[in-house]
C-alpha cells in the first residue's frame, strides 16, 4: 500500500482490513500458477488450516467496445481437486455458488477474482 493511509476511501479500507483476504497472506502454502496465457491466467493456494483452495482468476485482456469482460474458467482437475466444491468470493464476503468439475466466474477485463474452495 503506497497511499496515505489517513485518506483512504471506505471501499478501500474495507479491502486492506477484510479477514478472509488477509487470512490468504497469512494462512496460504503451496501457492503456484496453474495457468498463464491467452490473457488468463490462475495462481492457487492452499489453506495450511483446513486444506480448503483459494483461488486468484485474471482477466489480463483488454477490453473491447464489443467485451467488457469474459469467463476465466478453472477446473477440478487442474487444483487437484474431487467432488464438488463450495465458492466463496473473498472480496465480496460472500458465498456464491457450488460446483463440480469447472468454476468460471465473470471478470471484467483487467481484473481478478478471489475465491476460496471448500469441499461440498
């Protein structure tokens, strides 16, 4: 954070002080990419408290009149992953779906997504 912290904005704020955002700084291991190309790209984690996924999704792409955002699609497979899974998506605080096999949430261009994984 390079800005003055006495003039932060509150979404701002409620970003560098949101607990589910900071426990993936404090609580991750084994963090790696799974993919980066095409303008996509995908790192994962691993909660070293309960084994649950997080996942950070880019949209590297950059926008058209016609595109303002994609699906960034991640699988099962490629996190290592069985069975279906719960998301939640950390910067909301939010729970937002349960899926099987793929998980590909909407994210406009030049942006991410952060997700945490747990087992159904």
């Amino acid at each position: 954070m390079g800005g003055d912290l006495r003039k932060l904005d509150d979404p701002t704020c409620t970003l560098l002080t949101n607990d589910e955002v900071l426990s993936v700084n404090q609580t991750s291991r084994d963090n790696r990419e799974i993919f980066f190309g095409d303008g996509l790209a995908a790192w994962a984690a691993t909660d070293s408290d309960n084994g649950d996924t997080y996942i950070a999704l880019f949209n590297l792409r950059d926008a058209t009149p016609q595109i303002a955002e994609e699906r960034v699609p991640v699988t099962s497979a490629q996190l290592g992953l069985r069975g279906g899974m719960r998301v939640r998506d950390l910067w909301r605080r939010s729970d937002i779906a349960t899926v099987r096999d793929i998980f590909a949430p909407t994210i406009s261009c030049h942006g991410a997504g952060l997700y945490r994984l747990s087992p159904e």
